[in-house]
C-alpha cells in the first residue's frame, strides 16, 4: 500500500499557521511539517518588534476568522498583542509537534516518477542539511521578509555608530540622549517609521532625524480602546463581533466596490491634504505634500506620527543623503549632521523568490517570474508547470486590507486542490499557462488603468518602474469570490484516473440534475395536461398487460 500522502509548509508565519490550522482541524490531517528558520513562530510579528509595531488593520478582521478574540484592548493590536495571540493559537491546535525551527529551506525539486518533492533544508545554527520528501508543497515565505538594506548609499559600510534594519531592533537599546538617524524615503519604511518615530519622540532627550525621499498620504487612524461593555458584547451577543468584521471588512471594499467619480477623488485627496496642512509645521508643507494620487503608495495609518513632527526634538530632512560617515549623515545640502544610531526603515525585497523551487522540465517559480517581467502566478497561488505547489501572499496579493483574510481565502482555496491528492484520487495538479495568461493578462489591464502606475515603489518590478507583481487591484470581496472554488478545466490532473472518473460521475449527476429539474418543471407547468395524459397511458398499460 501506497504510504500516506505528506505535506511540507515553508514558513510559520500568519499564512502558514492558517493553512496548518485547516489542515489539521478540517482534515483531522496530521502527515505535515513546518520549516521556519527562525526559532518562533508569528512571521512578521516575530521579527518586528520595533517600539509602537503594531497592524494598522483593525484588528478584529486581522484576526483567524476561526478565533475570533473577544478581548482585544483596542481598534488595532500591538505587536506583542499579535505575537501572543499567533503563539497561543500554534500551542491551541498541537502545531508545536509540527514545527522544525531554525531550519530554513534551501530548495524543493518535484520527481515526476514518484510524484513528489525532494526538500532540503540546512539548519541555521550548524549548517547541517537535512532531506524531506512531499507530495504537496505550501510556500508560506512571506514577501515582507527580506530587510532592504540601502547598500547603494555609498559610505554605508563605515558607520561607526549602532546601525540596523527596522526589522532587526535590537533588544533593550537604550536611546536615550542618542542622536538617531531614521532612513525611510517614505511608504511603510514610511509605514514603519510611521509607527516608531512618535515612541522615540516620546523621550525629549532623544533626537529623531527623518530622512525622507517620497512623501505619502496618511489617514487618520488613532488606536480606540474598547470597553469593557463592547468586549462584553463581543463575547456574549450572538454575531455581534461577526458583524463588527464585516463592517470592518466592508469600510475598507467599498472604495473599490462602487468606484469613485474622479470628482469624489478630488475630494478625498483634498482632505488628505489639508490633514497634512492642519496637523503639521508649515516649514514642512512644500515637502509633505505628495505629488502622486493616493493610494500609489500604501497610505499610512497615523497614529501619533503627524503629532509628533511639531515636537522640538523630531526634524523632517528632505535633502538627499550624499554618504554617510564614520559618525553621520552628508546631505545634498552639504550639511553634515552627525549621529549614534542609524535605523534603516527602508522595507523589504519583495520581487524575489527565496527557495529554489523546480517543477516540470525544469520550470523554476524564479526562472518563470524572470520569464514574465517579475513576479507572476495564477490567483497569486499556483504556477504553471510547478505541480501541488500552492503559495500564500503570492504575486499581485496585495491590498490594503486584512492580509490574513486575503491569505485565508488562499487557504481554503489550496486545500480543495490539496484534498483529491491526499485521499489518493489524483497525484497532482498543475495550473495551466494559458488560464495564467489569461488571468494576468486581465489583471495587468486593470492595474495599467489603476493609480498604482503613477508612482515608483516596491511594488514595482525593475527597480520600481517595471511591472506590477504586487497589488490586487479589485475588492477583496472579489477576491473571495474568485477563490471560492476552484476552476477545475484551470488545472492538468496527473495521474487521476479514479479522479477522471469522479468527476465525470459529478459531470453526469450535474447533467441528470438539470435534466430532472426541466423535467420537473415542464411538469408542474403543464399538469392539468400532463397528469391526466399519464394516467390514460398507464390504463392503457394496464389493459395490455392483464
Ligand atoms: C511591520 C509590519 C506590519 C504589518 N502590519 C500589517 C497589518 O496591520 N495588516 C495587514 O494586513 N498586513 C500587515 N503586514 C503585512 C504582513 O506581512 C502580513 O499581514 C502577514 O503577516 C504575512 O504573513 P505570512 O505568513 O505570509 O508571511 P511572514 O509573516 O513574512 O512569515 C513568513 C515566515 O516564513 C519564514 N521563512 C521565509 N523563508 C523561509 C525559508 N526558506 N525556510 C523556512 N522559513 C522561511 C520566515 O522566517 C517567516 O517566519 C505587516 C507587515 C509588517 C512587516
Ligand atoms: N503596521 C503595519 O501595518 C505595517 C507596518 C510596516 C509595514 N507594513 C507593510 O510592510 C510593507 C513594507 O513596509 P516598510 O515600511 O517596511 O517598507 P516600504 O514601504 O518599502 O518603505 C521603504 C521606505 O524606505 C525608503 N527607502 C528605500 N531605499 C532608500 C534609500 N536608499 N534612501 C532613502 N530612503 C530609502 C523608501 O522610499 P521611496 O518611497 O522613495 O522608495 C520608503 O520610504 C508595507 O507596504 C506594508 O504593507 C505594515
Ligand atoms: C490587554 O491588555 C492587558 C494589559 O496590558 C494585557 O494583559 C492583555 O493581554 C491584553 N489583551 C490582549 C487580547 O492582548
Ligand atoms: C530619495 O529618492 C530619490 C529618488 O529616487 C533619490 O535620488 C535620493 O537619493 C533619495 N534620497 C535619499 C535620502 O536617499
Ligand atoms: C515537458 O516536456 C515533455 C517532453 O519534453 C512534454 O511532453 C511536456 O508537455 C512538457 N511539459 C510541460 C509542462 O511543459
């Protein structure tokens, strides 16, 4: 007997714990492993623990639609919040037994004779490689992963103060009557610095230079505590805190649910803009105010940093960085501003796929995003020629709500393909290239008439001026709707021959359903007719047979 199909996940970030959670309590599926390189789960949360790292996604529809959490303190959670909830979550459904930390896979190669993955994986501390075999392969990666280091500032390497990513705060750093350097040319660095640069200011015998190359919108979005009435409700009357999500969730589709008139923009942007000119010093305004429309970049979720600029220990530098020095920061202008920390807020390399990943005839997921200008996929889940691999958060999955529903809806997506393959009725699936093509090519039209093309930014392939691999352009109600099931004419199924014949059993019964349903209906429109027609047919019968 054939031994019990396995799946192997990369990554125990959010996505990867939502997809390990359905496996084991849809399924009751337990032939599967985790590989995080880290030594925690929580991905994102894990690594991000700068002071003020919080979601600016309320945090009720930033939750597993599984658990929802009645207690939360606030609109939006904190980073140790967040962390906490992902590890008591992981403990809740005995993921631990499943989780092989401090091991980072290296590279997964499909053998079409046995139909399955041969993974390796080199554990981070020892450097000793270990072998795994799959079936079904989850990429979980994440793409806000990889810190983007500004190694093109020249002089980078000669900071002689402390230097570090905004991912990689170093615990306990003591600030206080530092001079700190934040580098951030805006969006979520912006994003980023956004959220920590108020918590340094809070402490006057800091000083916080922000360096910043692109301005971006903001929206106002303080952090409301609930009370204990509304924690109350949430645990006790039945749907109340379904309801607050939907709302949430519906908050955040309508703009792009029922498109705006191009004078209903014009006043949205006014408004931000006079937010900027309300709330911050005029010395600021000529440079604060972006050029490009909102939502190019991501617009950031103030809560406290706008304030903060009016502080006397907090500065805006617009100048341009020449080089940095052995103790400080050269701009254009030619001033020389010296420094003890630098933090670097400048995001992630997010158009890089991190594991070598190699299916059918030699197809790499990075060889084919090189093939087509950057990152792409079908649905932003599957690849062509890449069989029963499934990626969450993949190309053109970006929105500026819930990433966690974005990635749950991939979940419950992947696992109608990962099913057949577990309960032995099909090997594999491949996505075909011409439904990708077709998606893509829709998708790229969308984009092409959407304000993502009047900005450069991360987003963008080619150093920010090529093709759009990441936002989904469309409602995320779309989304859902899209991924609800799959198309299965979308997939090649490889040795399925008890699936074929499932599924022509289903297109027959579908066929038959239809067929009675007519029937049925001709029936009951015409049965003063039909009845008394069938009653005389029978008597008939009836004579002929007695
Ligand atoms: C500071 C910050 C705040 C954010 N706030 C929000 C928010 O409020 N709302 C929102 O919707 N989104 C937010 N995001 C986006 C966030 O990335 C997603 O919401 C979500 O956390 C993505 O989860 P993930 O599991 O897909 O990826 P990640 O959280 O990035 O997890 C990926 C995991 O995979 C591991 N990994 C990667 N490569 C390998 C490998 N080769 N082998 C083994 N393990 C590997 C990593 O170590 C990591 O643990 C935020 C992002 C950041 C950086
Ligand atoms: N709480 C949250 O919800 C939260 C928090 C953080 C991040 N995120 C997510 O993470 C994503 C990435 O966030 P991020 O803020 O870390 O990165 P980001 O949005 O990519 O921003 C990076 C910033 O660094 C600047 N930069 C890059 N290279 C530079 C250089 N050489 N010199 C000066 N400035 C440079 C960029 O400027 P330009 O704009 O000019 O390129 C930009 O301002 C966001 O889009 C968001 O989805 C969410
Ligand atoms: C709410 O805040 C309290 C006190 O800081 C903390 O102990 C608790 O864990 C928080 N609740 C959640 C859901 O994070
Ligand atoms: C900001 O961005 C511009 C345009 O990309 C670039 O020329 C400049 O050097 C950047 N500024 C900093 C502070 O690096
Ligand atoms: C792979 O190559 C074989 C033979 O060269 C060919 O028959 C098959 O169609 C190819 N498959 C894909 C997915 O390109």
């Amino acid at each position: 007997m054939q031994s019990q199909p396995r799946v192997v996940i990369i990554g125990a970030g959010v996505g990867g714990l939502s997809l390990a959670i359905a496996l084991k309590s849809r399924f009751g599926f337990r032939n599967f492993t985790i590989y995080e390189k880290a030594d925690e789960v929580g991905g994102c949360w894990r690594a991000n623990t700068y002071p003020g790292c919080s979601s600016d996604v309320e945090i009720h529809w930033y939750s597993l639609s599984s658990d929802l959490n009645p207690n939360w303190n606030k609109s939006h959670g904190l980073q140790p919040e967040i962390q906490d909830y992902w590890i008591s979550l992981a403990k809740k459904y005995g993921l631990y037994p499943h989780l092989v930390f401090d091991t980072k896979v290296i590279s997964a190669e499909w053998n079409d004779d046995q139909s399955s993955y041969t993974i390796i994986a080199e554990e981070v501390l020892t450097g000793k490689r270990i072998t795994d075999t799959a079936q079904i392969v989850i990429s979980a990666v994440g793409i806000l992963e990889i810190p983007r280091i500004p190694y093109e500032i020249p002089g980078i390497e000669t900071f002689k103060g402390i230097s570090f990513h905004s991912a990689a705060w170093p615990r306990g750093l003591d600030l206080r009557h530092k001079r700190v350097a934040v580098i951030g040319n805006a969006s979520s660095g912006y994003l980023t610095n956004a959220q920590f640069v108020p918590y340094l200011a809070a402490d006057p015998s800091v000083y916080v230079v922000n360096f910043i190359r692109t301005p971006v919108w903001f929206n106002t979005r303080p952090h409301i505590p609930y009370s204990d009435t509304a924690k109350w409700a949430f645990a006790n009357i039945p749907f109340m805190m379904r309801l607050h999500r939907a709302y949430i969730m519906y908050k955040f589709d309508s703009p792009l649910l029922w498109p705006q008139s191009a004078a209903a923009r014009e006043r949205h942007r006014r408004a931000l803009r006079q937010y900027i000119l309300d709330s911050t010093p005029s010395k600021y305004h000529d440079d604060l105010i972006p050029t490009h429309p909102p939502g190019c970049k991501r617009t950031v979720a103030d809560s406290g940093y706008i304030k903060s600029l009016s502080l006397p220990n907090v500065a805006l530098n617009f100048d341009g960085i020449v080089h940095i020095a052995e103790n400080g920061i050269l701009t254009k202008k030619g001033e020389e501003l010296p420094f003890d920390i630098i933090v670097y807020a400048t995001g992630f390399i997010g158009d890089k796929y991190p594991v070598h990943v190699k299916g059918l005839n030699g197809t790499t997921v990075q060889g084919y995003y090189d093939a087509h200008g950057g990152p792409t996929g079908y649905l932003g889940t599957a690849i062509p020629g890449i069989p029963n691999f499934y990626m969450l958060a993949g190309p053109n999955t970006g929105t500026s709500t819930s990433t966690l529903f974005v990635e749950e809806v991939q979940v419950s997506y992947a696992l109608q393909l990962v099913k057949p393959v577990l309960d032995g009725l099909v090997s594999a699936f491949t996505v075909k290239a011409d439904a990708t093509d077709a998606y893509n090519a829709k998708l790229q039209e969308r984009l092409s008439r959407s304000v993502h093309m009047q900005c450069y930014s991360w987003q963008r392939s080619g150093g920010g001026t090529g093709k759009i691999f990441n936002p989904f352009p469309w409602a995320v109600t779309i989304w859902w709707w899209w991924l609800r099931r799959p198309n299965w004419a979308h997939y090649t199924a490889m040795g399925g021959d008890k699936w074929v014949r499932r599924r022509a059993m289903h297109k027959m019964f579908g066929v038959f359903k239809v067929f009675a349903f007519a029937l049925l209906s001709v029936a009951y429109v015409r049965r003063s007719a039909l009845l008394p027609l069938l009653y005389e047919r029978l008597r008939e019968l009836g004579k002929t047979i007695f």
